[in-house]
C-alpha cells in the first residue's frame, strides 16, 4: 500500500525517457549541422582537404617520361605527403577551425542563450555539437585521405602493393584520419569552452606536436600525434636530429586516444554544466 504525498512535499520528476533525450540529441545534430555544413565554418575544412586532391590529380594527368613515372614510389610518397601534410597541418587545422567554433562561436554571436532556455542536458547539447564536429571533419578529411592515397599510389608503378595490401593501407590511414579527429577535436572544443581566446593553447599545442620528433621518449608520449603515427602502416626517418624512440603498438594507441579523448569530453562535459554566460566578457 502506497503512502499518500503529504501537502507541501517536493515530490521527484521522474527522469525523461530515452526517447526524449534521442529526439533532443537528433534536433541539434541537425540544428548544428545546417550551422557547420551550410556555412563559412566549413570553407577552411573544405580548402584543407581539396588541396593534397587537386596536386596529386595534377601529378597524375601531367604527361611524363615513362622512367620518372615508373621509377616514383607512390607509396613512399603518400606516406610523406601524409606525415607532413595530414597529420601536421590538415587535421590539427580542420579540428581547430571546427570544434573550437562550436561553443566559442555561439559566444561570439551571443546565441548560446538560446539552447540553454531550451528544456535539454547541456550534456546532450555538448555531445549533439561534438558529434557534428567529429562527423564533418572525419567525413571530409576522410574521403581526401582515401582520395589521395588512391591519386598517389595507382599511377605510379614502384613500390604499388597488391590489391590487399593497397586496401589494408588506405583503411589504415583513413583510420589514422578519424582518430586523429577525434583526439584533437575533443581538445579543441575543450580549449574552445575554457578559454576566451582558444588560439594561444592551439598555437602552443601546435608547436608542442611540430616539436615531437626532437622530445625525450617520456615528452613525446605526451602528445596525439605520437600515437597517430604509431598507427601509421608506412613509418619513414624522423631526419638526422630526431631522438630515437620506440613507438607504441597499435593496439596500445587506440585505447590511448580514446582515453585522452573521453577525459576531455568528460571536462568539457563539466563546464557545459556549471557555464555562466557573460556576453560582457567576451
């Protein structure tokens, strides 16, 4: 037999069912997707993945002799376009141009407000904006990291693996692409929520991860992209002044980027919660 509530008790709301929280997380995906796709945000993202595209398809309809085009390794040539183009500036610059506009630009625009009036978790906007973030980056880098890899290795004949090897390492990399969208934008929208000007810790990480190669063993693990080019399938020389240092096995730096990544969301998750707008300060 029940008790009755007596007048005056504060009786619990009992907790939204999950088909609620699934109908809030789907409207502002699809809120912040017209944000992100149909706007200027996307330029920079688009500009960064059709520029490796566009040369290497330039490379490949440009007439040459038939020794220098026999004789390019395009596997050694995607693995360096790769390592300095992709992981060094596409995907650091792709994330920091999209997850820190996430917050930090509703701020600007003084249109945060807005979803916090809205009856929705600030967990479920947080994780709403991230997952478009991570979609649009890893979708757009993604398909040029396989393009390229394509564009680069088929119309060279040196060093061309076989079918199965060709497809194992555009998966790797297109892989390697993703995570490291993950790593980094969950950075990004972190630095995005915590400070008010995002671009000092980027350029510090920036040059934190460009200095990689010359750190201590202990330094370099300190980083995301020591953990991508452990999952790289083609590893080539650091130069002549890098520190000698053991990578990680794949099956170590997957887990560690997920780790990094889910501390991150679980700090931004944190702030999302206790956030004070204060358009003054901005």
């Amino acid at each position: 037999m029940t008790t009755p509530a007596t007048y005056g008790q504060d009786i619990p709301a009992p907790p939204p069912p999950p088909s609620l929280w699934r109908a809030q997380l789907a409207g502002v995906v699809r809120l912040e997707a017209r944000k992100t796709l149909l706007g200027s945000r996307v330029l920079p993202l688009l500009l960064l993945a059709g520029l490796p595209l566009g040369l290497l398809l330039l490379l490949a309809i440009v007439p040459l002799p038939s020794e220098i085009r026999q004789g390019i390794d395009g596997v050694a040539l995607f693995a360096g376009i790769y390592r300095v183009f992709f992981l060094r500036i596409a995907i650091f610059v792709g994330c920091l141009v999209v997850f820190i506009q996430l917050f930090r630009g509703d701020l600007m625009e003084r249109s945060l407000h807005y979803y916090f009036l809205c009856p929705i978790r600030r967990e479920l906007l947080m994780a709403g904006k991230f997952l478009v973030g991570l979609a649009s980056t890893g979708v757009i880098l993604g398909i040029s990291t396989a393009g390229s890899y394509v564009l680069a290795v088929l119309p060279f004949a040196a060093g061309r693996p076989g079918f199965g090897d060709l497809l194992g390492q555009a998966v790797a990399y297109t892989a390697t692409t993703l995570l490291g969208c993950l790593g980094y934008g969950a950075l990004f929208m972190l630095a995005g929520l915590y400070v008010r000007n995002p671009v000092v810790p980027a350029m510090a990480l920036f040059l934190w991860e460009l200095l990689n190669p010359f750190l201590f063993s202990l330094l370099r693990k300190i980083s995301v992209i020591y953990y991508l080019q452990s999952m790289l399938p083609v590893h080539l020389s650091e130069g002549p002044f890098a520190i000698l240092s053991d990578l990680v096995s794949p099956w170590l730096a997957v887990p560690g980027l997920l780790l990094v990544a889910g501390l991150a969301l679980a700090l931004s998750a944190w702030r999302i919660r206790n956030l004070e707008i204060t358009y003054a300060n901005e």
